[in-house]
C-alpha cells in the first residue's frame, strides 16, 4: 500500500439530508478524529468495522459541538484500502461544516481534492482503472459545479482580497529570487527583517479574512434576505409560511408591518436570515414613514431580495420604480395570490429581472413554496447569490487553504531566526502564494515565474 497523508471531505451532497457524512482516509485517520470524538472507548483501540456513538468535541473550548456517529474501517478492509473513518453527522450545511471545521484544525488532516478517495482506492489496488474512471466521472459531474460555484466566488471581494495577498507574497519572492539569481544586482539587500515584516504584514491579512470572511457571514448569520414589495402584497404572510410561525402581523390592513422583523429559517440546508418590511410606499404617517425607511435600508444591505407583487392587481408605478432600483442585485420576484384572477401584466416584469426567477405562489393556499426554496437553492449552488462573497462550498476550502498559507508565513518567519538560508525560506513564500492561489483557481508554475518577472525588469 502506497503512504498518503489524511484526508477527509463530506461524501453527502451538500444540503439538508437526514444525516451526511465526513470521511477521513489516510495513516492519521483514526487517530485525528479519536482526538476529536468523545465517546466510551477509544478509537485507537476499537475493532475494525464497527459504529460508536458519541460527540465531536471542540479542543479548543472543549465543547460539545455534534452528536455523531463514527464507523470505522481498518485498512486494507476499506474503501481506499487505507484507514477510514466516516463520521455521520446531522444534515445540514452548518452542522456539517462545524465538524468539517474542527477536523481539518487537526495538524495531520487535509481537505481532499474532488475524487481523491477514489484515486487511492485505485492506487491501493483496491479497484481498477476502469471502475475509478466511472467513479470519477460521477464525481467531476458535481465537483466541477463547485469548481464553478467556487470561481464564481472568487471573483468577487475575497478574490480581490486574496490578490491583493499574493501581491505581497509575490513581492517577498521577487526580493527573495533577485537575491538569489543576481547578487550583484543593485537591489535593496535581502535581510531577515524585512522577510518578517512582509510575512507578519501577511499573517495579519489572513487572520483577518478568517475572522470577517470564511468563518462568515454565512455560517453564523446566513445569507440576508429583505421581503420587499407594496403594502398588502403578503410580504408579513410569506414569512411566517417561511418560518412556520406567526410572529409577523397579517391583516388586510395596508401598511400592516410598520418595522423590520428578523427571522431565521433554513431552506434545503441554507441557512436565511429572513427580514419582513414595511411596504414600500408613499405615506404620510410618520411612524409608517420610518418603516418605510427601514425597508429601504434593508433593501440596500440584502444579499437577496424577495420582491412580492400581487396577481390580483395591475403592476403599479411604485413596483416599477422599486424593480428599476433593483437592478443588477439577486432579486426573486414573487407573484403572490395566485388563487385570486389574474390583473398583473407578467410581461411587464419580465424585462426588469435580468435572468432573475419568478415564482408563482398562494400564500393562503400554500402553494409554490417548493418552486422558491429551488430557486433559492439555485442561486445559492451557481454562485449567483454572493453573500459577502462566500458559501459553504468554498468556505471549508477556503478556510483550509488561508490556514495553509498562513502556516507557511509563520515557517519562513521561524526560519529567518534559525538562519537558514533563503533559498529555503523561498519554498515556504512559494507554498504559501500555491496555497493563496488554490483558492482563485490558479495554476502554480509558469505563472509564479511570469509574475516574479513582471515585477523586476531583469537581466536584459
Ligand atoms: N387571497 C389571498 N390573500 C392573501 C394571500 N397572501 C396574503 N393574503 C392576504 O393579504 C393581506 C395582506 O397580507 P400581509 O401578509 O399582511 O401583507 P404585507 O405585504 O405584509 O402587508 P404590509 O405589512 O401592510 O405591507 C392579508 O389579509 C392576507 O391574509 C394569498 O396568497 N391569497
Ligand atoms: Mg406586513
């Protein structure tokens, strides 16, 4: 059997299931998540292909974080032939992520790449060519969605953010590299102090992203999302269907909702953070006057904007000029009383939605809730809905990769006080602008070289 290192991924698709399922594979397999599992007996010293009940701990805090249960399979008796564990969890992306998140904490575990199980089954002999291929094929089929999903992302703020990163890693190799391959060159001298500053100017960046970006918005907030549309559309009706509650005020009463109600709900796994609003309209109430407001602000911070029309009546000029302002952002047009005759002019919507779904609901009746929960999912999975620029997908990878090149960072800072020489603490910039790059996409080699060279014109 080939030696790897430890890997793990979630085997589930992402969503809400019943349960889903990390698997670590690797030499370190066991013994990373008997770190992690508190249960009767170890792991360590469990028979092979048996299931334990018990709770992944935080090590931090020393916290209960999942109630889970753990299989375990000695290798060569496994999927990959080498040791596995499978950790099955709650379903749902926030739990999911949870566990993910404090495994891959553990020195000696790494995200896996899209079907590396797969690849080691086949490199342990355990299957052949041709059954890996199909496996694989099966799973390129999804892990390319996420590839896009994940460069969609990318593209966004972070990736500015993760450039802007490089730039400084790229900066520290250039200085590093002319040292190196023109020592005669008239450039500022290469010393172990200004290596330190750029690391520490680096390390300072990622932790930061850490804390605003990947263990986001998302995780803990869930993706905004302001119900907005005239008054008496339904708005107050769509989130309590939402959240299976009656928290919001219903009545036939325009200008019902007069402030900005925050639930939370969770829709096919992804987690919302709903806002009801005030109709939007002109008022003279002054109470009513501020709802509006708010609203509006609302409108202004959300990452997706429900905008609720109603069947039963003409398109409006407020709806006109409030889908105008709503140009360019991920909206859901709702077309709501769909059990009352039909007065709204559907080919009017259309021209102001720019690719964005509309979904045909009652609210009293019930009806069309699966067509919003699937449209939302799509947005959500094809990267369109850009909450602070991350999802879950990405999340974990991102998480583990800043993790990465932050460790490489603190292993060339280490190194300049060892002194060792910079031609090695090169290799420690250069896994760290890989690391950085991974996240974008990017390939490594010719371009690291193409990038240095742009900075310095050297060597005519
Ligand atoms: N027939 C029918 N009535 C509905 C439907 N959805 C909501 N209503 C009714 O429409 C009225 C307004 O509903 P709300 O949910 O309070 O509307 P809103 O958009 O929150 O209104 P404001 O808070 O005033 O802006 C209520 O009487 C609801 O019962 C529907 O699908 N069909
Ligand atoms: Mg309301």
């Amino acid at each position: 059997m080939i030696e790897h290192d430890t890997i793990a991924a979630i085997a589930t698709a992402v969503g809400e299931g019943g349960i889903a399922i990390i698997r670590v594979s690797g030499p370190q397999a066991i013994q990373a998540v008997d770190r992690i599992f508190q249960t009767k007996q170890s792991l360590c010293d469990a028979a092979s292909h048996t299931i334990h009940y018990g709770h992944i701990v935080n090590p931090d805090t020393n916290e209960r974080e999942e109630e889970v249960l753990v299989s375990l399979m000695r290798g060569p008796r496994s999927f990959t032939a080498e040791d596995v564990v499978e950790i099955n969890a709650h379903g749902g992306v926030i739990a999911v992520a949870r566990v993910m998140d404090i495994l891959l904490q553990q020195e000696d575990v790494r995200i896996a790449e899209p079907g590396e199980f797969t690849k080691r089954a086949f490199l342990n002999g355990r299957i052949d060519l041709m059954q890996a291929e199909a496996v694989i094929d099966l799973i390129r089929s999804k892990s390319d969605r996420a590839f896009a999903v994940a460069r969609k992302q990318a593209e966004g703020v972070l990736s500015n953010k993760i450039k802007a990163l490089r730039q400084n890693v790229i900066e520290l190799l250039a200085h590093i590299e002319v040292n190196i391959d023109y020592p005669e060159h008239d450039v500022e001298e290469m010393t172990s102090q200004y290596i330190r500053e750029q690391c520490e100017k680096t390390i300072v960046e990622i932790d930061h992203l850490l804390k605003t970006a990947s263990e986001g918005k998302i995780l803990r907030e869930g993706i905004l999302t302001a119900i907005v549309g005239r008054p008496n559309v339904g708005k107050s009706s769509l989130m309590n269907t939402l959240t299976q509650e009656n928290r919001a005020i219903v009545t036939d009463i325009p200008g019902t909702t007069r402030d900005v109600i925050e639930q939370y709900v969770t829709l096919n796994g992804i987690p919302l953070r709903l806002l009801d609003t005030a109709g939007i309209r002109e008022t003279s109430d002054v109470v009513e006057r501020i709802g509006v407001e708010r609203s509006r602000d609302a409108i202004t911070e959300a990452d997706l904007i429900l905008f609720v029309l109603n069947n039963n009546e003409p398109l409006q000029e407020e709806d006109r000029e409030l889908l105008k302002s709503l140009q360019g952002r991920s909206v859901i047009v709702i077309v709501n009383k769909m059990d009352l005759p039909t007065k709204l002019e559907l080919d009017e919507v259309i021209p102001f939605l720019n690719g964005g779904s509309i979904v045909k609901m009652s609210m009293l009746q019930q009806e069309g809730l699966d067509q919003l929960e699937a449209a939302i999912s799509d947005m959500f999975f094809e990267g369109k809905l850009e909450a602070n620029d991350l999802t879950y997908v990405s999340n974990v990878r991102h998480i583990s990769l800043l993790k990465r090149a932050k460790q490489s960072m603190h292993d060339a800072i280490e190194a300049t006080y060892a002194g060792i020489p910079i031609d090695v603490i090169q290799i420690d910039a250069r896994l760290a602008w890989e690391a950085l790059g991974e996240i974008l996409g990017d390939e490594a080699g010719d371009s690291l070289i193409d990038q240095i060279f742009s900075q310095f014109c050297l060597g005519k």
